[in-house]
C-alpha cells in the first residue's frame, strides 16, 4: 500500500463536472494497492496518517497532527501510484492490485480513516479531476 499526503489548504474531487469529494483544511491522500495490503496494513497506515506530524505549532514548527488541527481528509484511489518504468518509458501496473479486490481495501481504507476524522471520496475507477491548494507545499509518501 502507497500513500502520498499532501497537506492541502482546499481540495476538491470532480466526476464528469460534478464536484463529489471537497475539504477545506486537511490532508489529500492518493493511495495505491498492491498484493498482500490486509486490513493491518491499512489500520497501520490509518494510525500512520493521523498522528502524521505536518502542521504547523504556534512556533510555526511541523508539529501537530491533523487530529489536533482540526482538519479533514480527502481520499482518492490511485493505482498509477504502482506504476513501474524501470524497462522503458510506458508504465507497466503489473504491482497494482485488481480493480475488485483494491475497491474493498479502498472503502475498507475509508471507513477505518473515518472512524476518526471526517472523510470525502473521490469515485473509484472515475476519471476524476483532482484540485488543491497544497500548502507549504508538504508532501509525504507513505508504503507499507
């Protein structure tokens, strides 16, 4: 399992124009599955992301979660995050997990993160389009 954060001032899910995922202060997660990912790699990455120290303390240091601050998450899939180039210049997925199997583990990944903060989806398997103030701009990749 692959997660990139961002920590993002807004951000937004569009599906065929319509907006279905938005937050204000938080976190973007795109988060990609591979083979063997179970329910503790993803109760792992869930504690993982919320205790995540990346916002900014009254001293302006990098050390508060986004549970202290408040803020929200919006969860995408992305299975391109598996996407391997090491023999020529066209991604090859072989290492992302199938599209039935990653579905679970992806709502699965909501339902545990919403258990403790406010979550908003995007669609998977949706051409979605994704917009965000990144802020700082902060950016973690997490694998499990």
């Amino acid at each position: 399992m692959r997660v990139v954060v961002q920590r993002s001032l807004e951000a937004s899910c569009q599906v065929g124009g319509e907006v279905i995922g938005q937050i204000s202060k938080g976190l973007v997660l795109l988060t990609g599955f591979t083979e063997g990912d179970t329910m503790e790699t993803i109760e792992w990455l869930t504690r993982k992301v919320l205790n995540l120290r990346i916002f900014e303390d009254e001293n302006g240091v990098m050390n508060r979660s986004i549970l202290e601050v408040g803020g929200e998450i919006l969860s995408i899939s992305q299975f391109t995050l598996y996407g391997d180039t090491k023999k020529g210049n066209r991604p090859s997925y072989i290492q992302a997990l199938n599209g039935e199997k990653a579905e679970e583990l992806y709502h699965l990944w909501n339902q545990k993160l919403s258990e403790s903060i406010s979550v908003a989806t995007g669609k998977f398997g949706a051409d979605m389009k994704i917009s965000l103030i990144n802020d700082g701009p902060v950016t973690i990749l997490l694998e499990r």
